[in-house]
C-alpha cells in the first residue's frame, strides 16, 4: 500500500515540459512562447500543424525574439503565466 502512495505522488509531482520559440520578449519578466505540434484530421487521417501561445516567467529577462526555449509548468505566477522559461535549447 506504501509503495502505491508513493507512485501517486511522482506522477502528480511530474511536471510538464514544452519546447517552443520566443516570439515575444517586450514585457517585463515574460516571454510570450509559441508551441507547434502536429495533430491528425479525425476523418481524412491528414496531419495539420496547430500553434499554441503560453506566457512564461523570466526573471532575467535573457530570453530574446527567435531563442528555443523549454518551458517547464509551475503554480500560477498570475493571471495568465503558469509557466516558467528554463533554458535554451540549441
């Protein structure tokens, strides 16, 4: 029953991650993300691609226009960032 408990608890405290570029760096501490991924047309089985924008934290403001970027969740910053910048991929 122990070893259970202690399953649940990792998956919950799993956080997700996210590969996107900066297409925007004028507000102070965020960054604004844009995350493609490819989904498939339910009738046609046609793969389109579907964009996403997320608001994330950066505290030192280093992230700029065109870096790739990994955001990681976190708790809510504020209204609209729940997501954290980490680092630059290459």
């Amino acid at each position: 029953m122990n070893k259970d408990n202690e399953k649940n608890k990792e998956k919950k405290s799993a956080k997700k991650g996210k590969v996107g570029i900066v297409v925007s760096d004028k507000m102070d501490k965020t960054v604004v993300v844009k995350i493609d991924r490819l989904k498939m047309h339910a009738k046609y089985k046609k793969k389109y691609k579907v964009s996403k924008k997320y608001k994330a934290h950066d505290e030192g403001n280093e992230f700029k226009i065109g870096d790739k970027v990994m955001i990681m969740e976190t708790k809510p910053i504020s209204k609209d960032k729940k997501w954290v910048a980490k680092s630059i991929e290459k």
